[in-house]
C-alpha cells in the first residue's frame, strides 16, 4: 500500500509540475461549513490583489465554482471512509487505458469499490463543473496561465478558508484529524482543477480518469489521516 501511496503521488506530482500548479498555503482548517456568499470574495480580496484583473462577475463565479467542488469533495469523503480498498500498483496504468465509461466502472467494481455509479456520478458533476467554469468567464481565460493560476489560487485560499473554518492553534487529536482532512481535501481540489486553468482540460472519459486518480489519492490521505488520529486517542 505505502509503495502505491508513492507511485500516485508522484503521478500527482507530475501533473501539477506540468500544468504549472505549484502553491504554498495555510492547512490550519477544519471541517465544518461556514455561511457563504459570493460578496465573500470581493471582501476578502485587497484592493492590490491581482483578482482585479477579471470582473467582479468573474471571480464569483470562480468562488461558487470551489464552493461547489468542496461539496462535491465532502460527498466523497462521506463514501471513500466507508471503504476498504487495496488498491494495487496495476490500478493507475488500467485507469490509462480505460476508454469507455463503462469499462471505467467495471474497473471500479474490480477494485472492490461499493458503488462504482455513484462515484462516476459525482466525477461527471466535477466535469460540468471544469466547462461551465471555462464557458462563464471568458476575461478570466485570455489571460497567460502564470497570471491565470495566482488569481485562481487566490479564490481558493479564500473559498476554502470560507467553507473550511479555522479552528486554534492549540489542537485536540479530533482537530489535527479536521486538520489532516482538510490537508486531504485541498490536495484534491488542486488535482482536479489543474487541468482546466491550463487549458487542458477535455472532459468526457479523460475527466472521469483524472476524477478517479485524484480520488485514489483522496482515499488513501484520508486512510492515513483516521490511522493517525487513532493513534493519537490510544
């Protein structure tokens, strides 16, 4: 399991390196849900703030878009912690190879997954989610992609940090747990979203592969966020 923890990461790590995503920010969050408006971002941001540089419209629709991505996100977690996968070094490489959505849940079944439908269900959303990104803000893709992911981290920082409270410096194993989730959940929104800023993105059967690769490595950094706060309640 550790040796495909690695093998994915490192696939993760490559696809970020490729698109340009590399970011440093705050973990300090928890996962409890804030009350949330679009105006947050427009408060948020500092009037230097390099968001100025699409409409007001634009970064809205760029913050609903990780609001609603973060909702998709938790109904994940909601699954993947019921599961109890044993995911091989072979399951990436099939992943490359699937053509078909139904050869897609096929391999999801194969690999012991409870309701393969469902989690294609919840990686199409992620897919209208990328076009309709791409479709509303037009100012937002004219720009170079250095440009395009400072102001798309900038959202995310503030998005998250919105719908993920802060919680005290001062941590119980029950927050260091909210911590490590939300260090799990983080990682997967850049995985999934990486591809669309640098206009990779193509939806269809290479969506769902990517929405299942970004999964695996969800799963198992939410695996080792539950055997770490176990240990530390023993």
């Amino acid at each position: 399991m550790k040796l495909f923890k690695k093998v994915i990461f490192s696939i993760f790590g490559m696809a970020l390196l490729a698109t340009g995503f590399v970011a440093c920010s705050s973990d300090d969050n928890s996962t409890t849900e804030s009350t949330l408006t679009a105006k947050t971002t427009n408060s948020t941001m500092s009037v230097k703030s390099i968001t100025n540089k699409i409409p007001v419209e634009e970064r809205e629709n760029i913050y609903n878009y990780f609001i609603e991505y973060y909702k998709i996100t938790d109904e994940l977690e909601i699954l993947l912690v019921e599961e109890n996968l044993n995911l091989d070094n072979e399951f990436v490489n099939k992943l490359e190879k699937i053509e078909h959505k139904s050869n897609l849940i096929s391999l999801l079944a194969d690999y012991n997954f409870s309701k393969p439908e469902i989690y294609i269900n919840k990686f199409e959303k992620i897919n209208l989610l990328h076009t309709n990104l791409k479709e509303k803000n037009p100012e937002f893709f004219k720009l170079n992609d250095s440009i395009k992911e400072n102001i798309f981290f900038e959202i995310m920082e503030v998005s998250f940090n919105d719908y993920y409270r802060p919680i005290t410096i001062s941590r119980t194993c029950k927050e260091q747990y909210d911590i490590d989730v939300s260090r799990a959940k983080r990682s997967f929104a850049i995985c999934g979203t990486g591809a669309v800023v640098a206009a990779g993105f193509t939806g269809g059967i290479g969506g769902l592969i990517t929405g299942s690769i970004c999964m695996a490595t969800y799963y198992y950094a939410l695996d080792d966020s539950l055997v770490d706060y176990n240990d530390c309640i023993k």
